[in-house]
C-alpha cells in the first residue's frame, strides 16, 4: 500500500475543532496528490521534501492539499463534508443547516450520502458526470451552469485558503483527476489562482503508477517501507 486516503501528516493546528475532543481528520486522494508532486519536483530538478505545493486532484471527488517539503499538512476530509462540492459530494454546508435539514424529515443516512455519493451534482441535477453538466450549461440550463460555476469558485477559494497555510510561499499549484481535462476549468484556476504560484495541469490520475514508483523507492533504498496498523496516528493531544 502506498498514501492511502487517510494518510496523515497534518500540522497540529490543523487538527483543531471548536469542539472539545472533536479533531480534524483528512481523507483525500492521498496516491494521486503526492505522486504528482513528486514528479514535478523532478521536473524543476529538485525533490518533493524540497518544494512547497498545493495539490489538487479534481475528479468525481475532489481533494485540495497543502504540501510543505514533503509533508501533506493540511487537507479536507472529503468524504466527511469538508471542503468543495464535487459531482458526488456536498462540501462544507452550515452546521445548523444540516440540523434544519435532519428536523425537516431526512436522516442520517441520507446525510452521510450526501457527504460522499449522493450530494453534489448527483443532488442538485441529478448526474455526477461533469461532461454532461458543461453541455446542459452550454444549452442555457441556469441551474447547470449555476451548480458548475459555484464548484469552480469553491475550487478556487479553497486553493487561496491552502496558499496562507504555505504562508504564501508556494513553488507551484498542481492539477491532477479527470475534470483537469477540462481547458475551462484550468482557465478558471490560472486566472483566479496564477498570481500565488505557476498553475500546472496533470489531466488524470497517476495511481497506478504511483503505487509502482512508491515500490521502487522503497527498493532503491530512497524511502522507507511503512507499516500500516490500522490505528490512527493522531489520538489526541496531551494536555
């Protein structure tokens, strides 16, 4: 196993809730987002532990990371309401929102898919494919284009919020996951996020080939082979 989704580096302010013993935790496409990186830190001839990114991968769900010299130490629990709507996944909605909505008659189950298959496009238009969605916004349909373009501001907004967690000092912004096919969204990302860092398009994923390339460095003596327990490495802080 190579990154899994909950791969966890976070910095420990990151873990932080105005809950007391409620924290913070990251499930993202971990395999993706630091492969990625990996390779175009070689390709500015340099290693990954050397460079500041903030990653994203932008697919059916879509994670956003902050990268700092090798560590991912900040990130949204995707499959847990955080971050941006994706064609599958809700996002951040209000607390009380969410409380509103429960009162009115839905349940639990129906917010937990939300929060991981059924939100989203699936919700508010009844599809998860993104092709679809620019067609029918492209048609003159308001919602559609309504429902993508609040996606691409969330993408860019959360992007600028991993760019303070880098204290501005960003090497690159990298885009990886099927929607980065898309010329329309680059463009959105280039033009509202090109002034923190150079904007670097992956269309796709590189996870097959990453979990090849987390082998070899194990092989080749660059990294060393990591023992998966199954309990989390966070459990709380001392004090």
């Amino acid at each position: 196993m190579v990154n899994p989704p909950d791969t966890d580096e976070l910095c420990d302010l990151a873990r932080m809730t105005g809950i007391k013993g409620v924290y913070r935790n990251v499930h993202l496409h971990a395999l993706n987002l630091k492969e990625t990186a990996i390779r175009h830190a070689h390709s500015m001839g340099k290693r990954y532990d050397e460079c500041n990114f903030i990653v994203c991968h932008i697919g059916g769900g879509i994670s956003i990371s902050a990268h700092k010299h090798g560590k991912m130490i900040d990130g949204y629990d995707i499959v847990g309401g955080e971050g941006m709507m994706a064609p599958t996944r809700c996002g951040a909605v209000p607390v009380a929102e969410v409380l509103n909505y429960l009162e009115a008659g839905h349940t639990i189950k129906e917010v937990r898919g939300m929060c991981m298959k059924t939100g989203g496009f699936v919700d508010l238009l009844g599809t998860s494919d993104a092709i679809e969605v620019c067609n029918r916004a492209a048609a003159g349909d308001k919602a559609a284009a309504r429902a993508w373009d609040a996606m691409l501001y969330q993408i860019n907004k959360y992007i600028g919020s991993m760019a303070t967690v880098l204290g501005g000092k960003v090497d690159g912004i990298l885009l990886g996951g099927g929607m980065v096919h898309n010329k329309g969204l680059v463009k959105s990302i280039e033009d509202n996020c090109g002034w923190i860092a150079p904007v670097s398009a992956y269309p796709g994923e590189f996870e097959l080939e990453a979990m090849a390339a987390g082998a070899i460095r194990v092989l080749d003596g660059e990294e060393e082979a990591k023992t998966y327990t199954g309990v989390p490495v966070f459990q709380g802080f001392d004090d």
